[in-house]
C-alpha cells in the first residue's frame, strides 16, 4: 500500500471512532441500557472519546445520568479520570456539582489508583513515566523546569493590591507567583502546627525554599525561637535578598545555598542529628519530587515527636485534583511510616490576591498536612 493509501486508512480508522464514541455518549445520555452500551463498547467505541461539541467523555455523560454502574464500568475499561471538557470540568467535578458523594468518590478513587500505580511503575522504570495527571512537568518555561527557574530572574515587588510578592517572568510576559503575600494566613496556621508549644529550647527547624520569607519570619518570632533554623534556598535572587534582609547574619540561623538534592545527604545537614520541624515549599518542581523529599524523611526528622508539613499546592485549581493529590500524598507518607492529619484552611477572603499572575491555587480550602513518624493522637 502507498503512503497515501497509509494515511487514508489512518484517517478512516480515526473516523470510525469518531463514530463509535458518538453513538456511545449519545446513547448514554439517551437512557439506553447497560447492556446496549456494553455491546457498543466490545463493537470498538474507545472510552476515552470526547466529543467535539462540548468536550463530552463517555465517564462525563454517565455522570450526568447519575448512573453509578457505568462510571465504575468506563473507568474499569480505561476512562480518562481526570478528562476536562470544554468548560475544564472533570465528571467528578460534575458529580459535586450534582452533589453525588458517591460518584465523586468512585472517581477520585479511580484516580489514586491511577496515580499511585503510575508513581510505582515509575519508581521501577529507568526513566520517569509520565503521568495522566495535566500536574506532571511537561513544561520547560521557569514556572516548571527548575534548570530554567534558577536560571531566570525573580523580582520582588509590592502589587496593585500592596500585597508583597514574588515573581518569575515568562518569555510571554506573564507573571507567575513564586509566593505572594495571601500565603501568610496558611503560612501562621502551619507554624502554629507545627510548633503548639510555641517553640523551645533547643529546637531544630529546617525549611527547604525561602520564597518571601514569611514562614521562616513565623519560625524567628516564636516566643521561644529555635536554637538551629537552617535554610535550603537554590535561587541566586532569593539568596541576594536574604542577604539584603539580613537573614545570612541572624544568630542561630544556617542558610545552605544550593537545592534540597545537593545537600540532603551532606554532613553538614545530618550534623544536626535530627530536626524537630521539617517543612518545605519549593517552586518549579513536580510531585515526583516532593515524593523523593519524603524518602529522606525518616533520617531527618529527631524521632517520634518531631513533624512535618509541606505546602500542599498539589493539583490546587481543580477540586478533583486537589482531592488526588492529598490522598496520594498521605499514602506515599504513610510508606516512609510518617502518619498525617490534615486541617482545613478557609482562604477565600474574596479579595483580588492574584492581579496579574497566573493563579496556582484557586480553591476555598487549603488543606494543611502535619505528618509524625508513627499514629498521631
């Protein structure tokens, strides 16, 4: 056969299930039974179709039918969890809006299994698989590629709102927020988590990214501040600011210039023989690496009373995605034996916080994580 008669077969192939996914939303969405769907499904309709209209999936049109049975089907024959339509809702996101728990719930499970089977088959393949998860890195621009990030310059300002804020600015002008001032709020809640007594004599803390330095400043001004505060902060720009701001001379405080993997296994972190508090909030890196962050934890944290917290901006513009990611996160934690408890943040003041930056957290809710080696009381 020739090229062209390649193509035209391609092309011809494309249209049948064009076809097929067509004849299988509609009759989805026309009531048909369970049993005429599955016979479109074993005749070559694909699962993962959507639909040119409206962005429609199979697993969307179930969803709108409330029909339990097929969502557990599609998904057990290869649905897209996490399929956005043209309006970027995913059908869990169409189940919450019908207030259906129990079909969220099936999809949000179905996407953990997903997730936690993919980071596992990546854990055993020589390079990283990507994930079905629009979070993962396939973005080179400063706001994904670390490499790009560091190399990229960062401005500190103040907004139209007077929030402090900064910045990375992108090829195209845009600017995204490396931390911006609306954090402090969650930023003051996780201090107090992690430290409920207020700090004490001798405690260690160690933060992995400065950023504005608001969670760092939270740590210096409890009423009893640590007696080790060390500081893992890559970005030259921050580091200049740091310096600027004093933070290079404060008594007690270690600043490691350089990122989290060039030192992690240093002497000089693991001198300290343990920290009581460990957070981290870094920018420009994914999932995957937070997840290699929560290997090392069982030899940096003191022992049995020593916690944990990390921003948990994972998957934050989308509540499914928000929802996976929590779950997955407690899980990959619970592996390297560190137990969570989570506390809902309110952070919907109704304020403009974002102006002109591309937003990385749009939810009502944060949710703050505090982990321990061991059962939390």
């Amino acid at each position: 056969m020739s090229l062209a008669g390649d193509d035209a077969a391609s092309d011809g192939v494309v249209e049948a299930l064009a076809i097929l996914g067509e004849h299988l939303i509609n009759t989805i969405l026309e009531g048909g039974s369970e049993e005429t769907i599955k016979e479109i499904i074993d005749q070559g309709a694909p699962v993962w179709y959507q639909n040119d209209s409206e962005g429609l999936s199979p697993l969307h049109a179930a969803v709108y039918m409330q029909n339990q049975s097929l969502a557990k089907m599609f998904l057990e024959e290869g649905a897209v969890w996490n399929a956005v339509d043209h309006l970027n809702n995913t059908a869990g996101d169409i189940a919450l809006s019908f207030n259906s728990q129990e079909l969220y719930t099936i999809i949000r499970d179905a996407g953990i299994r997903a997730e936690m089977l993919l980071a596992l088959l990546a854990s055993r393949a020589t390079s990283e698989l990507p994930s079905n998860l629009v979070l993962r890195n396939t973005d080179v621009s400063a706001a994904a590629s670390t490499d790009m990030f560091l190399a990229s310059d960062l401005l500190f300002k103040a907004d139209e709102t007077g929030q402090e804020i900064c910045v990375v600015k992108l090829d195209n002008d845009e600017e995204v927020g490396v931390m911006m001032g609306w954090e402090r709020p969650i930023m003051e809640e996780t201090v107090h988590c992690l430290c409920p007594d207020g700090g004490r004599q001798g405690l260690k803390v160690l933060n992995v990214g400065f950023g504005l330095g608001i969670i760092d400043s939270l740590f210096q001004s409890l009423p009893i501040p640590p007696s080790d505060h060390v500081i893992i902060e890559p970005h030259p720009d921050v580091l200049q600011h740091m310096k600027e701001l004093g933070w290079l001379d404060r008594p007690g405080v270690r600043v490691l210039q350089g990122k989290w993997q060039d030192w992690i296994n240093s002497d000089e972190l693991l001198e300290y023989g343990g920290f009581d508090v460990i957070y981290t909030d870094t920018f420009s890196e994914d999932y995957s690496d937070l997840r290699r962050f929560f290997e090392h934890l069982p030899d940096l944290l003191s022992g049995p009373s020593a916690l944990f917290g990390f921003f948990n901006g994972l998957g934050a513009t989308n509540p499914l995605f928000y929802d996976v990611y929590t779950h997955v996160s407690e899980l990959h934690l619970a592996d390297v034996g560190i137990d969570v408890e989570w506390k809902d943040v309110d952070v919907s003041d109704g304020k403009d916080r974002w102006g002109k930056t591309r937003q990385y957290f749009s939810l009502p809710l944060y949710r703050l994580p505090v982990g321990r080696m061991g059962v939390l009381c």
